[in-house]
C-alpha cells in the first residue's frame, strides 16, 4: 500500500494512480462482509417491513429501532473499543453506511446519530467528555443530533445568531437561539449545539442534554421525504450549560462544523449507494415482471438501455468511494505513525481527502436522483402510485442533494480547495497547467498507441485532465481575484474535475479486476468504459461553456483546439455494452455488480 499512502488529496488532477494503489470493494475481508451482512439483516428484519408505521413517525418506534441497532453494534462500528465500539476502519464505517442506505429514514436517523452527533464528541471531546457521553452513544443508550442551521444561517453557518453568555458565576453558559431542520431533533438525548459567546465572530460548539431543560421545541416539520426522520426546530431559552461542556477550544466551533461535514459528505454518499442498489433490484425484478405487447419489459432497448445506465452510474460511483475511503484510512495510519494523537489523526486524514469527499457527496447524490427517477420510469404508472416501492423512493433521494451543503456549495468548495492548496504549495498545479498551455503550441505526438490493457482510456483520462488544467489556469490567469465570484465558471471546472476523479476511480477497478482474474471483469471493463465515453462529452460540455465565458479572440480560439484535442476518442460501441449489463442485471434479476 506504499504507493497508496503516498497519494495526497487533490492530488489526482496532476498525477497518474496505478490501479495497485487503489482499494476496491471487491477487497473487503470476510469480517468487512459479516458487518455488511449484518446490517442488511435488520433492515430486512426490523426496518422494510415497517415503512409506513415510520413514515407516520408511530410515537417511539425510531427510538426502539435506533436501541436494536445499538444492541447489534451498529451504531458504534468506527468507535474506539475503550468506548464500547468495535474500532474497525473508516472504509468499514464507509460499508455499514451503504448497507444502512437502503433503510430511509431509517438511514437519516443512524448516520445522524453515529456521524454529526456523535463524532463531534469522539474527536474533538477531551477525555472527561469522551467517557461520559461515548460509551452511551455506542449503545444507543442516548441518541445524538447536531444543532448547526438556523434560519438565516443554513450554507453560511458561521452567520448563526445563537448566543451562549457565561453567568454571574462563571459556571455556567447561558444558551438563547433557533435551530432549524434538526435530524433526530424530537427524541434526541444529545445535542452539539453551534453558538457565538458574546461578541466573538466565529461559533463555538457545546454538548446539550436534554435535561438541561429551557429547551423548546416546535411540532415535527412536513417534509417532500424522509417523512419517517424526526426534524424539528429547537429552541433554546436560556439554557444553561456547564463551562465544562464546551467542546474543544472557543471559537473552534465553525472548524468542528466543517470537518465533522466533510465526514458527513462522504458517508451520505456511501449511504446513497445502499439506497441506488436497492432501487435497481426493485426495477430489475419489475422488468422482468411486467409483460407488455406478449413480452416482459425487460426485453426492449429503451428500458434495457435504462438498466445498464442506471447499474453504471452506481458502480462507477461505488468505486470512486471506496477508493478515497482507503485513502482516508491510510493517511491515518501514516499519521499515527508519525506520532500524532489518534482523534487528531482521524480529522488530518479526512481533512487530507475534503476534496474527495465533497465531489463523492455531489456526484452520488446525483446518481440516486437519477436512480430513482428511472425506475419510477420502468415502473409507468405504477411508478406514481404510493402503494409501489418508487414513491418513497423518489421523494426521499431529493434531500441528498441538500444535505450536508448544497451540491452548488460542494462544486464550489472543490475549486476553492484546490487553489487554496495550490497556493500554499501543498500542490503544484501551476507548473501543469502551464505545461499544458505550453503543449497547444507544440506539434502534436502522434507515436505509436501503446497496446496494453487500458492504455487508450488512461491517456483519454490524462487527457481529461489536462483539459481541466487549461481551462483552470486560463481562468486563474485571465480573471485573476474576480474568479471567486464568477460561480458558474468554477461550477464548470468542478464538473471537470469530478468527472475526472469519478471516472479514473471505475477505470482503475475496472483494470484491477481484470488483474485479479475477477469473474466481474468483462462487465467492470464495459462500464469503465461508457462511463468513460460519457464523461468526455460532459468534460467537453462545460469546458467550452467556461471558455466562452471568458476567452475572446485568438486566445479562446487556441484554446477551443487544445479542448477538443483533450476530448478526443476512438469511437466505442456504448449500445452493445450496455445490453451486456442489461442482460447480466436481466439473468441475475438483481444488481449484480
């Protein structure tokens, strides 16, 4: 894994990965699957066979359901076994999120409680706070939820007007305010809660029980999905809250928040694939089901056509988050080997990979909508109907793209990231994109294709991102401090940008799975492939909607060329491809990848 652990976030837009650098799901060890396996159970058990009583929100059946999970071990997979958990990996917590993911609200309830209300505690807690809150977290003894929106602070957090003032005393915080759309928020034990002590200009985070008391709140909100999620507004009103239940250092609130969020994008998008994975079987088997001019629907293109894009999507995105889970994980591992504190070493690790992170947040959240819009699709009629397993389905998937930071606000993050780290020096992206600009006035290599497995495809990928690069570095050059503020620009380069990194990910599982012998290869290789052919065109797509945006005259003319230069390819046979999934998922009658 040395090559692995060498791999900085970022990093992937200005260096090749070979694919024995990359982790794919395919590894995960039998221990890994009985966790998986586990979590399936009780959603099959518990959780299906239960939907309707949850989406009515029937008066403690979350609670009861959150205690069985914690009875299993569910709720404490990542936390360390001083605490009461198992202390497994954080690809590992990464498996139980997509497991869970198919569980709906169910789903939003868990990952709100083991991810933003009990992580804030696991890291950033001092020792005192670890062991009184932790232990009971793991079990599911206190259930946890995270006080961070307001009304008029929702994308812009560190806006929010809660006030915390120290009494008379010194002993306690004085908590006033309105929070809003929190998760778990009517039956939660537990609340961080996100305030400014007196006239200070960044939040600072506290941990709230409940029995505080001088806490209010309104009757649970009607919601578009995820009916069964408990959200309410909670108002605090003079609350007082020990001066030892500030959670870490004053004003360190607003960094809390956007670590603990980076984690959260991650997850929510692991949790996305459960949920895709499902929505696939039930239109699968619906395919195969229904039975139209004397055939099953299964039969014909334009549903075939949606099967194999829809099973596409979800493994291209699978292997994308897997990859930079291990990555996550293995900075970890150099870390604490490096000396550093185990709670720190977890927030450096996924700090290192935040980039990683928001495009995997962005990039799953849009399979699913186009999941579970295409299998209301298969499904006709029958696909609007609330008595079908689509409804729910199609309603619940819209919160995704909100959740965690709006998908605008993550595409945004991405860039801004990556010139930040640029500018530091962390990565050198400067001397690429000059390269690239330098390699428009140079005649063009036309040596021999090299033969080997893949080799096409990753000089397509190489291409990519030179194509990110031009356009990035014509756009820092030309636009200089006003780039900041021209969003639809930087939305186009983040498009690059994820699209690169979400398709050399499949590529390169594609090509270890084909190293490995893997009976999954062939249809790995067809997927990497249209996902591929794709990604081009979007690639090429908002590369010139960014030109045209700022080029003018030679100069964008010059660099239209070195545009289609970049998205070049050999033609591939993208129908013949897909009716090879189709017929797989078809014969399987399930997602079978």
């Amino acid at each position: 894994m040395s090559e692995n652990k060498a791999i900085k976030g970022g990093e992937f837009v200005i260096r090749e990965t070979p694919y024995t650098a990359v982790f794919i799901p395919e590894e995960f060890d039998e221990e890994a699957k009985m966790i998986r396996q586990t979590c399936l159970d009780f959603l099959d058990t518990e959780v299906l066979n239960k939907l309707d009583r949850i989406d009515a929100q029937e008066e403690g059946l979350m609670p009861s359901l959150m205690d069985k999970a914690g009875e299993l071990g569910m709720l404490g997979v990542s936390i360390p076994e001083e605490y009461g958990g198992f202390g497994k990996s954080f690809n590992t917590s990464m498996l139980v999120a997509d497991a869970v993911g198919g569980g709906f609200s169910f789903a939003v309830a868990l990952s709100a409680h083991t991810g933003i209300g009990t992580l804030p505690i696991l890291y950033y807690g001092n020792d005192s706070q670890k062991a009184k809150y932790i232990p009971k977290l793991a079990t599911g003894e206190w259930k946890a939820s995270y006080c961070l929106t307001e009304p008029n602070a929702g994308s812009d957090a560190n806006s929010g007007r809660t006030s915390a003032k120290l009494n008379a005393e010194g002993t306690h915080y004085l908590i006033n305010g309105q929070k809003m759309w929190i998760t778990n928020g009517g039956f939660a034990d537990i609340f961080i809660v996100f305030a400014k002590i007196d006239n200070d200009k960044n939040l600072t985070a506290f941990i709230v029980e409940k029995d505080f008391g001088r806490i209010t709140m309104n009757p649970e909100e009607h919601k578009l999905g995820i009916k069964g999620s408990s959200t309410r507004q909670i108002f605090f009103n003079d609350c007082a809250v020990p001066v030892e239940n500030m959670l870490s250092d004053r004003e360190n609130g607003f960094k809390i928040a956007v670590n603990i969020l980076n984690i959260g994008r991650i997850k929510l998008g692991a949790a996305t694939i459960g949920s895709a994975r499902m929505v696939i079987n039930h239109a699968v088997q619906y395919a195969n089901e229904r039975v139209q001019f004397n055939l099953p629907i299964s039969k014909f293109g334009a549903i075939r056509y949606k099967l194999a894009e829809m099973a596409t999507r979800l493994f291209a995105v699978e292997s994308a988050s897997y990859r930079a889970g291990q990555n996550i994980d293995d900075a970890y591992d150099a870390l604490i080997a490096g000396g550093m504190d185990e709670a720190k070493a977890k927030l450096k690790s996924v700090e290192q990979f935040a980039i990683e992170c928001a495009i995997i947040k962005v990039w799953c959240s849009e399979m699913l909508d186009y999941v579970v819009d295409e299998g209301v699709q298969i499904y006709g009629g029958m696909g609007y109907s609330a008595d079908a397993p689509m409804e729910r389905a199609y309603r619940d998937s819209r919160i995704n793209r909100i959740f965690e930071g709006t998908n605008e606000v993550n595409r945004l993050l991405v860039v801004d990231m990556l010139l930040k780290r640029a500018m530091k020096g962390e990565l050198d992206l400067m001397g690429p994109a000059q390269a690239v600009a330098g390699e428009l006035l140079a005649i063009p290599d036309f040596a021999d294709e090299d033969d080997a497995p893949f080799a096409a495809e990753k000089k397509i990928v190489a291409n990519l991102k030179k194509a990110g690069l031009l356009i990035a570095g014509a756009a820092v050059q030309k636009l200089m401090m006003s780039l900041s503020k021209e969003e639809e620009i930087l939305m186009n380069i983040a498009d690059i940008i994820g699209y690169v990194y979400i398709t050399e990910s499949v590529l390169l599982r594609a090509e270890k799975l084909v190293h490995t012998g893997s009976d999954k290869a062939d249809y790995a290789t067809d997927m990497a492939k249209i996902y591929l052919y794709g990604a081009i065109d979007k690639v090429s797509a908002a590369g010139k909607e960014a030109l045209y945006s700022f080029g003018e005259g030679d100069e964008l003319n010059m660099m239209l060329v070195g545009l289609r230069r970049f998205t070049k390819a050999q033609p591939f046979n993208v129908k013949d491809a897909r009716q090879r999934i189709a017929k797989k998922l078809i014969d399987e009658n399930k997602y079978c990848f």
